[in-house]
C-alpha cells in the first residue's frame, strides 16, 4: 500500500486464497470466526488516520473488559491493580511485596524478564500471577527471556491505584490497549480486504517455493520465476532457510537461534451467553490448559446468531512444553466446564486453527540473531518486514507501521 502511494511497480504474492494472512476471518455456519484475537489499538494519529479512512463508520470504539481468573473467581485485569476479592494473604503478600520493591528495585539493573517483574512488583505479584501466566504464555521461563519486548506491554500502576485496587473492585482501565476497535461486520479480515481493495497485482495462491539471492529471483508453487530488485519478505523468519539459495552456512548458524512459541485456537459457537459483557479472560493457573479466552461477539453483535455467542481460546506451546494435540481439544472443553463457560452440551460450531508462528520469543540470543539475520538479508535486498518477517512483537498497528518503514526504505 505504501508502496504504491510513492508511484512504485511492485507486486504481492499471497500463498493463501486470501489476503490478510492471521488477521482472516471465516465463515462457518452462522458464526463468524477469526483465526485467535485480533484487535486494533492506536498509538499514533497516522496509523488511526489511515484505518478510519478504510474502514470508515464500518469500525466500532471499545473500552477495554478484560479479566483474570484465578483462586476460583474472576477479578479485573491487570492483577497486579486489582487485589480485591482475592484470598486475605495472597492480598498482603502482593501489597507488601510491590512496597518493598518500589522502595528497594528502582536502582537495580535488571538482567532479564524476571528481575524486572520482581524488581518492579515484588515477590508476591511475581509469584501469583507474572511468573505463572508469563511461563504459560511464553513457555519458557521468564529469566531465560530478555525485556527487549516489554515496550508499555505490561502495565505498571502506582502505589495508589494499587491500593484502590485492594480496598475495593476498581474500574480504572490500564494498559495499551485500554480503548480498542474492531470492526461492525465480517471480522478483522475486513481491514485487510479494505486495504487489499487499493492495491493493484495482488497474486493470491502464490506460495513463494525458493528465493535465489544471488540471481535475485523467487519461484513460485506454479513453477513461473519472478525477478526483483527488492524482495520485501513477510515469509516467516525461521522459514528462509527452507527457501534461499546463496545462504552461508553461518547465516544458518543465526536463524537456528531463534526461538518461537505456537498457538492452538480453538473457536466454539455456542447455543447461549455465557460472558457476561466480558471482552476476554487471563488464566494464570496450571490447572487450566489455556492463557486466555476472549469473546468476540461482545466486539461484535454480528459475529454470532442472535442469543447465541462467540469464544475463542488459545493455549500456548512450543519444543520446550509441547501440548498432547490428540487430546488438546477434550482437554479445553473440560477446563471450559470447570471455570463454568461451558456446560453440558451448548456447543454447536466448533474451529480449530493450530498457528505454527505465535510470538517470537526473545531469549539471550534473540537480538544478536536477528540483527545478524537482518544485516545479512538487507544486504542481498531483502527486505524483512512485519511481525514474523522482521521477527518481533508487533501488533496490528506495528505490522501498518512496518509497511511503511520497509517502503521508505528503498
């Protein structure tokens, strides 16, 4: 899109029969499913500018409703400011352990994820909640993890809004996406297709089977070869040495370094409401198989039947804690039922999406492979670009802003 904003000949080619790569959506049944959660927030006027412009009056503003379930029962999102309701002393371990690190942490260097939550929470939010929702989301612990990625991710209050959190249910909105959008209809596909709409040569079905660096040319599953001056690469970063030619044996050195972790999504259409207005629910907790549960026919009324609703789920894995994928489904469903979303029957649609690339993991050799990676790639003209090209935690915003980035680039 930029691209031709700036009078470019430039061309996409798309493996999938439609744009938008994660961010689609489908059709089954009645429901509308995307493949896991995505929703938009704006930092930046540009980036908002730019969707309002596409999507016009067919987007919808949304205060955050986000909550954590743990001890049995639901408090409001971020733990680490909404202590009230919790059991007396988890409470009194969190609130003496966030004082003591604010009067004790400020002027310690951190050498990793787990110094930073300890240093900026304290022993008590650490261990009932950072520490255990962390490992489960990320699936390795987090003092093998760097805090390259953090970037305002993880809200931080203060002592007061703390202790407001304590004394009574707080409904104070915290973190990034505090206020977020999605669109009326069709799902977050919608924005990708708008965007798709202003752009010439768009070669869907078109999976890229071999890049030559040295003659400057992709093949595609057909068979034809294209030649580029500029290869702008959204292909998963792990996945180039499958598909270079002219790649230097320490170059795979480097891409062998970086990590990742996948995500099972798990879709139900479900014969009745169940949230309660929620937007969606963190799972601290071993017991229970998944990280997050979110609600999108509460973003959308029309994503579901009327009456009827909309959940998604999504339990997190990797090499270092694989999931039993025979099992993985029945196991979900039962932790539904024991947190009370699901009863006995209710499900009528069910979706299953298993995404190889969730989130780039940021270990100790996270950011010295991938400069080495980037520089290397850079200098055959090939232009990493995007959360998975450019291998870093982006959201949608970021991706938008990265398109950019790579266009001015040249």
């Amino acid at each position: 899109w930029h691209l031709q904003k700036r009078g470019a000949d430039c061309r996409i080619f798309e493996k999938d029969p439609v744009v938008g790569g994660l961010c689609c959506s489908k059709n089954i049944g009645d429901f509308i499913f995307d493949r896991s959660g995505h929703l938009l927030h704006f930092k930046y006027s540009y980036t908002f500018n730019l969707v309002k412009r596409l999507l016009g009056n067919r987007l919808t503003a949304h205060k955050k409703n986000a909550w954590i379930y743990s001890y049995g029962k639901y408090s409001r999102y971020p733990f680490q400011a909404n202590l009230y309701g919790l059991p007396s002393k988890v409470i009194k371990e969190c609130l003496l352990g966030f004082i003591y690190a604010l009067r004790n942490g400020k002027n310690i260097k951190d050498r990793n994820f787990l110094d930073w939550i300890n240093h900026t929470f304290g022993q008590g939010i650490a261990r009932h909640f950072m520490i255990p929702y962390n490992l489960k989301f990320w699936t390795i612990p987090p003092q093998k993890m760097t805090c390259e990625w953090l970037d305002g991710f993880v809200p931080v209050p203060s002592l007061g809004e703390l202790v407001e959190g304590t004394v009574e249910e707080s409904k104070r909105v915290f973190g990034y996406n505090a206020e977020f959008w999605y669109p009326k209809n069709g799902g977050i596909s919608l924005l990708p297709s708008a965007m798709a709409d202003e752009i010439k040569n768009i070669h869907t079905g078109c999976k890229i089977t071999k890049i030559d660096l040295n003659k400057k040319e992709i093949v595609v599953n057909s068979g034809c070869r294209e030649k580029f001056d500029y290869l702008i690469s959204t292909i998963p970063l792990p996945e180039i040495p499958f598909l270079a030619r002219g790649l230097p044996k320490i170059s795979r050195g480097w891409f062998k370094k970086l990590k990742w972790n996948s995500i099972f999504n798990l879709n139900l259409g479900l014969e009745h409401k169940v949230s309660k207005g929620r937007h969606w629910v963190y799972f601290p907790e071993k017991e229970i198989c998944f990280f997050r549960v979110g609600f999108p026919s509460n973003f959308s009324n029309n994503v579901s039947p009327s009456g009827k609703e909309s959940v998604y789920i999504e339990i997190a894995y990797s090499a270092a804690k694989p999931i039993d994928k025979k099992n993985v489904l029945s196991r979900a469903e039962r932790d539904l039922k024991k947190i009370g979303i699901l009863d006995n029957g209710g499900i009528c649609v069910r979706d299953i999406n298993d995404i190889k690339y969730g989130y780039p993991i940021y270990d100790i050799h996270y950011s010295k492979a991938r400069e080495q990676i980037y520089n290397f790639l850079m200098g055959r003209n090939v232009v990493p670009c995007g959360r998975y090209g450019s291998w870093r935690y982006l959201s949608m915003e970021g991706v938008i802003l990265d398109g950019e980035r790579a266009a001015l680039s040249l």
